[in-house]
C-alpha cells in the first residue's frame, strides 16, 4: 500500500472504516434479534470504496447510493443516532422511522439516499451532476452501484449523456462478484465493467476495492478531472461482501467457503492497520484498541438514542407522502 496522505489522514479512514463495521455488526445482530424491521443488506468487507471515495470529496459534493447504503452514509458524514434510529423504525431517525436502512438520505451532507431499486440511483445522481455543471461551482456528484446495476440500462443511459455532456461524474461500481445469488462472471460480457468506458469516452480504471489508500488515489484523479470540467470517470473497484446478501436468518449463501476465505484474508481493516503498524508505528496496538473501544461506544450511544425514541404515531404513516 502505497500512500502520500499523512498518518493522520490514514489513521481517519481506518477510524471511518471500523465504525461502518461496528454499526453493521449491531445492525445486523439487532435484526436477527428481531428490534430493527424490514432488511438490512451488510456492507461489510467492502468499506474501503465508500471511504475512500468520499475522503476526496467536499461536503457539497453530491453521491448517491444503493440498498446497501449504510457506508456510504457513514463515509459522507450522516449522524449515526439518526441512522440507527430510522433502523429501529423511530420517529427520530432520518425518514422518521418510515423508511428503513434502503431510504436514507441527508441532503445536508450532500447525500441524496440509498436506494432499493437496483441501478435507480445512477440516473438520478447523473441529474444531479448536471446541475452542479449548471451552478458551475465546482461540485461533483458519484454514483455507487453495485456489478448487478452495471448491466441495467440506467448504467448506460447515464455514462453516455454524461460523457456527451462532460458532467462532473465520478461512476464507483463496487464489484463484489455477485449480484444477490447471480456470480458476476455469468453476466458481464467482459472481466472488467472498467472496460466499457471505452465505448463511452471516458477513462475507466480497475482498482483493487480492499485497499483504501489505492481507492483513495483513483478518486482524487477522477475528481480532480470532473473539476476541471473534463467530464467523467468509471472507476470499479474489485471487492467482496463478506456477509450474505441480506442479513436474513435462513438466507441461502451460493459462494464457495473458499472464494469467502480468500477475500477474508483481504480485509480492507486488517489490511491498513498492518500498513499503519508497519510504518515507523503510526499506529500501535493501543491506539487501535482504544479507537475501537471509542466507536464501540458511539455505536452502543446511537443503539440508546434509537431505543429510547418514539415510534412515529399511526396518524403519521400518510404524512411527508409526496404522491397520491
Ligand atoms: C430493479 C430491481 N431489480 C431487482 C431487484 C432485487 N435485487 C435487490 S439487490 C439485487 C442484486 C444487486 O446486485 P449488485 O448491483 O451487484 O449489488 P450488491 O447487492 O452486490 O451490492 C437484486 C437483484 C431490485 N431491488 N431492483
């Protein structure tokens, strides 16, 4: 791993990092235990996409994300108590406790929602890159999606308007080699959705997803030439899901138990704090256990905060309903 950021700023992702897996970790043990309603899908194992991505961008920059949100969330900067509270279906969470882990969204950060629909976010979050190019200050807008939406047309639709147009786009695909129970490789027409930015006019750049430093560095390039008005980037990121599709007990897992261990020993956490030990001990074994003991309380603070707020009353399901 190679990197010019400074210890510092490494030792904020991999602080960022942690905290998308600890809020997932309860997450997921608070919908098995039957306290958060509807489906959580993990994002664990590939939290190095969303921090990495989003340590290049500003607070007005834009992104979009997909049902597997919580991440991308967190890397913008969204309020934990908020989130874990719109898990818990309460009033004090971001939808209100309505909508649930796929429909989070803070405009505020610059984060314009998950999603459920596969691959909806893509055309959407392209609206959003053209009026940034219509403000004309600078903002961006990404979108991240997973292999499975790459072969929806919004995938298509979106990068070639957006390469016609030179929108200030950054495409993250976050290919984990499935698509629910579908493997990527009985899909894709190519090994890599990087190689169909060629058919668009766009750089496209295959990045390993498990190494957030190397993440970091792609985005920073994309970025830097959405700014410059030269228009966008595909950027896939090879990475892996170390959870099942969706937390859901009983759910069948079609993945071989060594394609899960391989990508195990790539953990993107392990990973960079082996980077930081290894360099002239930016980081020690203390260190790392007390900022994990740290987050391990925020995550246990947002879990009261939920617990100990309203549901939203019945009168209210009709409420914030923008269509009849
Ligand atoms: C339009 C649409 N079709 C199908 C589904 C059902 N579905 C939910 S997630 C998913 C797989 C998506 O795979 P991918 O885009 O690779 O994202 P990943 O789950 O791997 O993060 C499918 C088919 C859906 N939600 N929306």
């Amino acid at each position: 791993m190679t990197t010019t950021l400074t210890p510092e700023a490494q030792r904020e992702m991999l602080r960022q990092m942690q905290i998308i897996r600890r809020f997932e970790e309860r997450a997921s043990d608070d919908y098995i235990a039957g306290k958060i309603y509807g489906v959580v899908h993990c994002y664990i194992g590939e939290e190095a996409v969303a921090v990495g991505v989003c340590a290049a961008l500003n607070r007005d920059d834009q992104i979009i994300s997909t049902h597997r949100g919580h991440g991308h969330c967190i890397a913008k900067g969204a309020d934990l108590n908020r989130m874990m509270a719109e898990l818990y279906g309460r009033e004090t969470g971001y939808c209100k406790g309505k909508g649930g882990s796929m429909h989070i969204a803070d405009f505020g950060i610059g984060m314009l929602g998950a999603n459920g629909i596969v691959a909806g976010g893509i055309s959407i979050v392209t609206g959003a890159g053209l009026a940034a190019q219509m403000e004309g200050k600078g903002r961006v807008a990404v979108s991240f999606f997973g292999d499975g939406a790459s072969n929806a047309g919004p995938f298509h639709e979106s990068i070639n308007i957006a390469s016609a147009w030179k929108l200030p786009m950054i495409y993250v695909c976050e290919n984990n080699l499935w698509a629910a129970s579908t493997a990527a490789a009985t899909t894709l027409a190519q090994e890599d959705v990087a190689a169909r930015a060629a058919g668009y006019g766009i750089p496209g750049v295959v990045v390993d997803g498990n190494d957030v430093l190397a993440v970091h560095e792609a985005a920073l390039e994309a970025v830097a030439r959405a700014r410059a008005g030269e228009g966008p980037t595909l950027i896939e990121c090879k990475t892996y899901r170390q959870r099942r599709h969706t937390e859901r007990p009983g759910q069948v897992d079609y993945r071989t138990d060594d394609e899960i261990a391989a990508w195990m020993d790539r953990d993107p956490i392990p990973r960079l704090v082996e980077h930081l030990k290894g360099q002239q001990g930016q980081l020690t074994d203390a260190e790392w256990a007390a900022m994990d003991s740290e987050i391990m309380a925020t995550i246990q603070s947002s879990v009261d905060f939920a617990e100990a707020s309203p549901f939203p009353r019945p009168e209210a399901a009709l409420e914030d309903v923008f269509a009849d």
